[in-house]
C-alpha cells in the first residue's frame, strides 16, 4: 500500500479538477481540471489520464453541508464515482471534502494574488487538498 499512486478528483458540474498522488511520501500536485456538463465530463478524456497515470485507485470528492449533512450535489459525486469504477474498473474511494474549495483558493491566493485563482487551478488545487486530506486520514 505504501507506493500505491491515487487520482483525486474533485467533482462539479461545471468542472472536475484533478490531481495524482503518492501514498508513500504522502504528497499530490495538480494534474487539470476538465470541463463538465452538467456533472457530465468527456469520460474520453477521464480514460487517457486513468491509462497514464494507471492509479491503483481514485479519491473523489464527497461535497458535505458543515453539519455532515448531505447535499443535492453529495448525490451526484457518488454517481460519478460509481460511473468511475463502473467504466473502467477502479477501485474508487470517497473523501470528505467539506471547505476544500475555500482552502484552496486561500492557497493560491497566498501564492500568486488574485491571477492564480482561476476556476481551473482552484478545482485542480481541491483535488490535491482532498487527497492530501485522504492520506491524513488512511
């Protein structure tokens, strides 16, 4: 388990931002964010990066209210997270991704001012926050 390589994805229904990991050093960076439909990403796009990566398994993204309750878009992460292991048989993982969004603007911001908060570096940046947050808790 120590070396195992994890994509995170952080699910909207605009965007789904992405990021790899490394369970040994327990690090991840940003890999893109891709465009969605209305939750609906080109799976195209989702199978060339799961083929060049080949993670042994994915961390999604589990939107949460701050009580723990769920949310209309709790429902839809856990779809896509079925699509994902369904379409291409990865084992798939659920992380809590309660204000992942907001430390990761507040990450970018401390980085590089208001530039570096684009919609697509703020998503890829909330998957690298959810799977660090996986692999404090695993």
């Amino acid at each position: 388990m120590a070396g195992e390589t994890l994509l995170g994805f952080d699910f909207g229904t605009k965007s789904i931002g992405v990021a790899i990991g490394q369970q040994l050093t327990g690090t991840a960076r940003p890999l893109t964010a891709l465009k969605a439909q209305d939750g609906t990403p080109d799976w195209e796009q989702i199978g060339k990066l799961l083929k060049e990566w080949q993670p042994d398994y994915v961390v999604v993204g589990l939107p949460l209210n701050m009580d723990g309750t769920e949310q209309p878009l709790t429902a839809r992460a856990r779809k896509f997270a079925n699509r994902l292991h369904g379409r291409f048989g990865v084992r798939v993982e659920l992380q809590d991704e309660r204000l992942s969004t907001v430390e990761a603007r507040a990450d970018l911001f401390a980085r590089g001012g208001f530039r570096a908060l684009q919609k697509g570096q703020v998503d890829s940046q909330s998957a690298v926050i959810i799977l660090q947050d996986w692999f404090e808790t695993h």
